[in-house]
C-alpha cells in the first residue's frame, strides 16, 4: 500500500484558519465601516477575465504576472490580477444610467504570478475604492482620505504613515521640457519608476535605449528625482507654462487635503510614478514611515480607462490596499486583534436525561440570535465545563434536577465565577416547567 501523499498549499497562497481569518475579516470590517462613512457602495465581480482586458489595458509590465490560460471553450482567460479593468466593463455598460459622481468599493482576491516575498505573495485581498464623474482635485483627495481614515481607524497615525504624492501631468511636463518624445512618456514613467529600485547608471542606459534619450538628457531627467519635492520642481521648472498649471494642480490638492485635516500625513514625491499606463493624473502610495515595509496602498486618477474598453468617457479616480501588508503592519505595532474562541453560552447537563432538554433550550437561545454550544456526547460534569472553558463560553447555563424543579437553571460567569438562579421562562418562554418531567 503505497504512503499518504501530504499536500501544501501552493507557494505564495495562504490558509486562512481562524487565527488568521480573524486579522483578515478585522481589515474587511474596517474597510467596509470606513468606505459606508464616506458613501461608498460596494460591488463585485468575476475572478475570471477574458485575457485582453489586461493586456490591452494594464501596460506590459503586468503581463508577464498573470495567471492565464485557455479554458475548455477555447478561451484565452486570465484570473483577476487587479480589479480596476474589471470595473471599468462593468461601468462601460451602466454608467450613463447612474448619478454621478459614482463612489464604488469592493474587496477582491486578486492573483498574480511573481516571486513571493515578504509583503507580496502571489493571491492577495485588495480593498479597491474608486470614485467616477468628478474630474477636480476634490475627487482625488476624498479617496486619499478614505485610505488614510481606514488606516487611522486601524490604529495608524501621522507619525506611522506617510502619503507620498506625485501627478502624472506635472512629470509628463518636466519630462516633455527635459526632451522626451510624446509617444515615449508612457516608457519613460515606467523607467523612472524604478529609480529608487535601480542603479543610476542602469536607469540612464534604459533611458537611452529605450526613449532615445542621450546621456545628458538622461542626467536632465534624473536631476528631477534628486529633490522630489515641490521647491525643487518649482525653483528648476516653474517658469515652464505647461509646468505652472500642473503645479497650480497639485499645490490646490495639498490644500483640500489640508482642510480635510490630513496635510500631516502628506509630502510631495516626483518619485511615485505608479507604473501602470492607465494613470492621468495625480498619484500616491502610502508607507509606514520607518521604511520596514512595501507599498501599503497605492492609487491615482485614470481618466481614459472606461472609454478604452467601450465605454463612455469618465473621468476617475481610486485606490488598491492589499491585506497582505496591512496585515504585517498591524502585527508588527501590536495593533491586530487577538484570536480567542468564544461563544456567548454553553449548556451543562447534569444527567444524561437532561440532555434533550439542552438541545431544545440550545435552538431556542440561538433563535435569539446568541451563540450556543452543548456536548454532542455524553459527558462528565467536570469534562463538560472543561469544554465550556476551550470554547471560551462568557457564560454555562447548568441544567440540574433540583432548579429545574423550582423551574430555574444555574447561570455562571466564566469570567468571575459567579452564580445565579435565573427562571427557565426567562431564558425560553415556549419551554414550560410542565414539561421539563419529560425532558
């Protein structure tokens, strides 16, 4: 007979017992509280796409991490690696009918084919929040402050977080003034996005080669990145026309973020290029402040993306929080819930002719909506409240001969031990002391 196969989980995918569900279905509860605050409405949908929504939509960055195939049919499909295209067609078909502006969330479990590591796993829970119909700076700011309210409501604060801000309008200015050619800013965002990762001289030979760019125009776009700041831009750039409106931009969204209470978790960054094409305007990630840690969240505005997949044109912004590095933070500052197993009652027979009567009394507590265990077999009184106590019962309703005479049962506070009679009508209305003899 040939040995038991033992099987894991795949590399980069997660078991969820209930220690570990209960940190997952903290953040899902936060999030839900925090988006429902702002009125925010949330949707879903199929974890299976066809395959040319990504790779017509996300850039090419993101298609060599899919996880794709061709189903039976035929079909060159791909699991959801991120759920901004997914809304997208779904808006495509609805949006004309729907008030504007349209504040949608959801909390998908997104798939995609990397190399695990601390912080990024190959699934993951995203909380994406997205709000459509509003081209202003307001817009962009709502959706930065949900992200940062729902971290603060996780324990998170300005000394914690940090929101770094870009705009893709003001780097593609800076990037045009410093020689790049129109049909290469898209390139050249995904280069300079990797300025912090890659080696200067590896960043220069990309530019080179793949915007065209000679050395000294390279060196023109990285001095950018060499104060990230809003002065810098300001005092190198600022009589650029086209730089001046973008500036005018971002300096009006500091301020709605400042009257909206949250300018301390803020700071301008050229850095934060967001790589994905879709992006119009601005964009940020959030990060723990110490540096320990990946992106926590990351977003921005996608004017042109509805229209793309065929619907009419939307100008939106919106944000991805995945659970996976929230989770590490919130470990890591002593801030995630503490699993216990708990139930609010647990019943002790005492005979196993009472035992009936634990059942019925069990239904008719849980039809009141309390959770309730009882033994499923005969037990010792001494073993039944050693398992009341491993199911973390608040309190053990004892079922003794003498109080169910007086028509009563025993209730004991685990916490503090303490006992009391309380009338069985009270408990269960429909179970009368008539009928307890033939229980």
């Amino acid at each position: 007979m040939s040995k038991a196969q033992k099987f894991k989980a795949l590399r980069g995918f997660r078991d969820f017992p209930p220690e570990d569900l209960g940190l997952r279905e903290h953040l899902f509860t936060v999030w839900r509280r925090v988006a429902r605050r702002y009125g925010f409405q949330e949707y879903d949908g199929p974890p299976l796409e066809e395959l040319a929504l990504y790779t017509e939509k996300s850039g090419d960055e993101i298609v060599g991490q899919l996880y794709n195939f061709q189903d039976k049919g035929g079909r060159e499909v791909a699991l959801r690696p991120e759920m901004t295209p997914s809304l997208a067609r779904i808006l495509s078909h609805r949006s004309r009918s729907l008030p504007k502006p349209i504040r949608w969330y959801s909390i998908p479990q997104l798939f995609r084919y990397e190399r695990a590591q601390r912080g990024r796993l190959r699934e993951h829970f995203q909380w994406n929040v997205d709000l459509m119909g509003e081209e202003g700076v307001e817009a962009d700011a709502e959706v930065l402050a949900v992200a940062l309210d729902a971290l603060r409501e996780l324990g998170l604060e300005a000394e914690d977080i940090r929101a770094r801000v870009s705009d893709r309008r003001l780097l593609a200015a800076l990037l045009r003034s410093a020689g790049v050619p129109e049909d290469r800013l898209v390139t050249a965002y995904t280069i300079v996005d990797k300025v912090e990762r890659e080696g200067r001289d590896r960043i220069l030979d990309r530019l080179e080669k793949e915007v065209g760019l000679d050395r000294e125009a390279g060196e023109q776009i990285l001095s950018l990145f060499d104060s990230p700041g809003l002065d810098g831009v300001r005092a190198a750039y600022g009589s650029d026309p086209e730089v001046q409106g973008a500036l005018r931009e971002v300096e009006a969204f500091m301020t709605v973020m400042e009257e909206l209470g949250l300018g301390d978790f803020l700071e301008f960054d050229l850095t934060i290029v967001r790589g994905l094409a879709y992006y119009t305007g601005i964009v940020f990630e959030i990060f723990d402040r110490k540096g320990e840690f990946r992106a926590i969240c990351g977003g921005g505005r996608y004017d042109a993306l509805l229209e793309r997949v065929g619907g009419d044109p939307l100008p939106a912004v919106g944000f991805g929080m995945g659970d996976v590095v929230v989770g590490e933070i919130l470990k890591e500052r002593k801030l995630a819930p503490e699993y216990a197993r708990e139930v609010d009652v647990f019943i002790v027979s005492i005979g196993d002719e009472l035992r009936p009567l634990a059942r019925r009394l069990a239904r008719s507590l849980r039809d009141r909506g309390r959770s309730v265990t009882t033994p499923l077999r005969s037990l010792s009184v001494r073993k039944q409240f050693q398992a009341a106590s491993a199911e973390g019962a608040r309190e053990v309703l004892v079922l003794g001969p003498e109080e169910l005479a007086r028509g009563a049962v025993v209730v004991r506070t685990m916490t503090d031990g303490t006992e009391r009679e309380v009338p069985l009508r009270e408990l269960a209305p429909e179970l009368q002391v008539p009928d307890l003899a033939g229980a």
